[in-house]
C-alpha cells in the first residue's frame, strides 16, 4: 500500500507541472484554497491544482499532497469554478435542488476488509446453480462489449438491451423467488459509505429528493437498504428495474422498459415505476416526476465518467458532479478530475459529501 501511495503521489505531482502550470497563479488574485477546505470534513484534505507555485511547493514540503492515511482525499481541478457554483446552489436554495446518485460503488463500498465489495447485480444467487452459470456466460460474453470503444454507442445499446433482456428472462425461467433475493443479500458483501444515512438524513430533512440510478434490479436494491440500514427514507426514490412477484413470491414479470448501462438517466423515470409503491410521498416528492423537472439545480454522485449521463433529459442550470474514484488512480484520474467538480479519492467515506450537501442548503433559506 506504502509502494502504491508512493507512486501515486509521484504521478500527481507530474500531472500538476506538466499539465496545468497555466493555473499556477497568484494566490491572492484568484483563490483561496482554505475556503474551500471547508467542503470537506476535517479529516478531509483537498488538494487544488490552482494554488500558487510558492503554496504548492509548502504544501507539498508539509505532505499535503493527496496523500493521507487516515483521511479523504479530495481533488478538485477547478475550485473557482465550484465556489461559484456553491454560491449558486445556496442562492437558489434546498427547493431548486435534487441529488441524482449512482448505487454500485457510489453509495456503496468499493472495497470491504479487503475484498471487492458485490454490486447490486452481481451479489444475486439465484438459488439456481445451473441459472447463475447462465447468466455469468452472458456477462462473460457481454460485459467485455460494453466497455469496447470500438462499437458505435447506438449499437451498444442494442447490444446491452439484450444482455438485459436475456438476464431478466433467465431470472424468470429459473424461478427467482423474493426469498432467494433476501437471502443474497443477507450473504453479500455489500455496504454502504459512511455517512450514506447521515447524508440522506439531511436530505429528507431539506425536503430534497433524492433519485438513486441503477441499471441493476430495485428490489435488491431495497432489500439492501432494509437488511443494511434498517430503513427507508421518504425522500429516496430508486429508479431501476422492477421485478413482479406472484402470490408465492415467484418472479414472473418485470415492470415498465428495461433500464439498462446506457439509458440511466432521467429519460428512464418515465419508464420506471414508483420506489414504493406502498409509500405515501411528502409534496409530491416521490410520486410525481414533474418535482424534478422545477429542481434545476443537480448535485450529481457517480463513481463512473459514464454516470455524468444520468442527470441527461434533464434541463439543469447548475451542476455539481462528485466522483468516487475507488480504484486504478494513476490512469483514470486525469480524466475523473477534468470530468468531475470534485473527486473521492481511495474509496473514501461520504462525509465530505454530507459537508458539501449542507454548504449547498445553508440553514437560513431552508
Ligand atoms: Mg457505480
């Protein structure tokens, strides 16, 4: 781990002189970063590519490099860019504001004691062990296809439709049953970030919806939020597949289109149906999509660049796009950084997150 933290921080401080010395300015003439600290939690540290030559080389004499032991590691590129946005959001206030979040390794752990945390998907035993076969030779088949940047994005789709479809149809003909679902979940090693609870706590409290994208099955996802939190929160909305049970809890069908990698967006709350469909919403919270549609300002969680898509078919006016980069740093942060107002490094907690979310809904226009 020491080896590896060695040679990331080797590989931000190339990617700091060699590619943005431009923003390299006066400290006093464009931003100080100890304002922004404040978007994280104490134990959390930001690092930020504008600070001056003379700060960067005493932060960097001090070790405050990216690289901690205890603490997030937070990189924002451009915070001039997100203070204004900040300073927006709170200008707007909690009723312009929705939060839009990816499950898998977004609200979820990466990495638990040790050993790769299970997504929504992949924890799915369905009781069945000739099924399950099944469905790993499609995603053996399939999975390789949808990272494949040879294939134009339209053919893509059509490709994942069918994985989807083909999935969804051996659940059925292998006989899924919502027990074997519970017991998946109760097996899997699955579990949310800290301050997962904390920031939906705060959420519900602020009125703010929030929707929460998986391309995975909303009843797993449910069941995850009940055996792992003990809970529900009124404000959450899950937006995913949903499977139909008969009165022996057999699954036979599943509602509404199929939401699949590359249609996870806002377009898909149209195709999908209620979280609970038992839930009474709170001012039409959940219920109805149109409470979306006047929430223009978009706080967007996602540990994929592709998970910048989910917020598409909606006309926002101001975006704030978190990152979680849990994994392969040193190739994929250059992009996360350009892609993303802020990035989690290292499989970090939410309470940056819950900091971030409450600057945004400061308490006097609540
Ligand atoms: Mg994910």
């Amino acid at each position: 781990m020491g080896t590896y933290h060695y040679y990331y921080r080797l590989h931000i401080t190339r990617i700091l002189w060699t590619t943005l010395p431009h923003l390299f300015v006066p400290l006093s003439h464009h931003f100080n970063p100890t304002t922004t600290i404040s978007i994280s939690s104490r134990r959390h540290r930001l690092w930020c590519s504008s600070c001056s030559i003379t700060e960067w080389k005493r932060k960097q004499s001090m070790e405050h490099v990216v690289v901690n032991d205890g603490g997030s590691e937070v990189v924002v590129a451009d915070p001039q860019s997100l203070l204004h946005k900040i300073s927006s959001f709170r200008l707007a206030g909690p009723k312009k504001l929705q939060v839009i979040a990816d499950f898998d390794a977004t609200l979820t752990r990466y990495w638990i004691d040790g050993r790769r945390g299970q997504s929504s998907h992949g924890l799915l035993q369905q009781g069945n062990p000739e099924y399950d076969e099944k469905r790993q030779k499609l995603f053996e088949y399939y999975h390789p296809l949808e990272f494949d940047p040879t294939i134009p994005l339209d053919q893509k789709a059509i490709l994942m439709e069918e994985w989807w479809g083909k999935t969804h149809a051996l659940l059925i003909e292998g006989g899924l049953t919502y027990e074997a679902i519970e017991e998946s979940v109760a097996k899997a090693n699955i579990a949310f970030r800290e301050g997962v609870v904390e920031l939906f706590e705060f959420l519900e409290e602020k009125d703010v919806p929030v929707l929460v994208f998986s391309a995975g099955l909303a009843d797993i996802i449910e069941e995850v939020f009940r055996q792992k939190l003990h809970r529900s929160f009124k404000n959450v909305r899950i937006v995913s597949n949903r499977m139909i049970f008969d009165q022996n809890g057999q699954l036979v069908a599943f509602k509404g289109k199929t939401i699949h990698v590359l249609n996870k967006n806002e377009h898909a709350l149209d195709m999908a149906t209620p979280v609970h469909d038992q839930t009474n919403d709170i001012n039409g919270l959940v219920e109805d999509n149109s409470f979306v549609k006047k929430r223009t300002n978009v706080l967007l969680l996602g540990d994929h660049i592709g998970d910048l898509g989910m917020s598409d078919g909606l006309n926002y006016e101001t975006r704030i796009s978190v990152g979680f980069l849990n994994d392969n740093i040193e190739n994929s942060l250059e992009s996360y950084q350009k892609a993303f107002d802020v990035v989690y490094l290292n499989d970090t907690s939410m309470q940056g997150v819950v900091k971030l979310a409450s600057q945004l809904c400061p308490t006097e226009s609540a």
